[in-house]
C-alpha cells in the first residue's frame, strides 16, 4: 500500500508502505481513547467534518461525544439536518448522524444555547442529550482529543 499526501505546493508525494499505516495497529493504539467534537455552525464546510472525522475514529474504536451549540444546533434539530447540505460529501448529513449513533457516539446539546436560539428540549431528534458549560468542561479534560468546528 502507498499513501499518497500533497507536500508544498501541492505536488504529490508517495510514502513507502509503513506498519504505522496498519489499520489494526492504529486501531490498538486508538481503543479506549476519546474524541470530544465542539459543533457550533450549522455552516456545511463546518458541520459535515465532525462527522467525517467523528465517524473515522469510531472506526479506529475510538468512543465519539459531539457537543452541539449556537447554530451548530440545528444539525440535532428535527427536519433541520436535511437542509444542510455539501455536495461532494461521501454521505448526507442524516445519514452521518445515523452511522454516527449506531456506533455509540453521545450528542449532546447545549442547553446554554436554548434560551439565545429560541429552542426547546423537545425540538431535538431522538437521542440527544441535553448539558451546559460544566459538562462539556468535565468532557474535555478526559478526552484524548477535543475538536472545534465553529
């Protein structure tokens, strides 16, 4: 197997095949570790990459809690997820959500956020937990890696 990267400008770069590339060996390394994903846009160049990368790591047995806020509600906000869309994406945005849960991940929604957007607990799609700034602190110190996407 080769990997192929984009070195400086932007030509292509073949890497030698390497045992670090090994998906069992990554997924060992990566097993009982944690991936917290801050999720604060609804913008489709912000919302589709949690999920790409949340969606990756379940697939190394990495155990996956996005945290939803400001217009980064929308996407756990019934109906609301179908409208955001990214052509090109490998899958729709329900469908993510979808993979996502099936394996394990948390969504949690932040309840600070409610009363600025005008939401209610109940607008949220089934399984979505509900926490404030205390939780998503007590989240990230035990995470092995916190992503921001605003």
């Amino acid at each position: 197997m080769k990997i192929i990267i984009l070195g400086p400008r932007l030509r292509p770069i073949a890497l030698p095949e390497y045992p670090l590339f090994n998906r069992e060996r990554i997924s060992y390394a990566m097993a009982n570790k944690k991936m917290l994903v801050f999720c604060g846009s609804d913008d489709p160049h912000k919302a589709f990459p949690p999920f790409m990368l949340g969606c990756g790591a379940q697939a190394l047995d990495m155990e996956l809690t996005l945290f939803f806020t400001l217009t980064g509600l929308n996407i756990v906000r019934r109906g609301c997820a179908e409208k955001i869309q990214l052509p090109g994406a490998p899958h729709t945005l329900p469908a993510f959500l979808k993979i996502a849960k099936e394996n394990g991940a948390r969504f949690i929604a932040c309840s600070a956020a409610f009363p600025i957007l005008g939401i209610k607990g109940d607008d949220f799609i089934e399984g979505v937990e509900y926490g404030g700034v205390a939780e998503f602190v007590s989240l990230a110190e035990e995470a092995d890696v916190v992503l921001t996407y605003c």
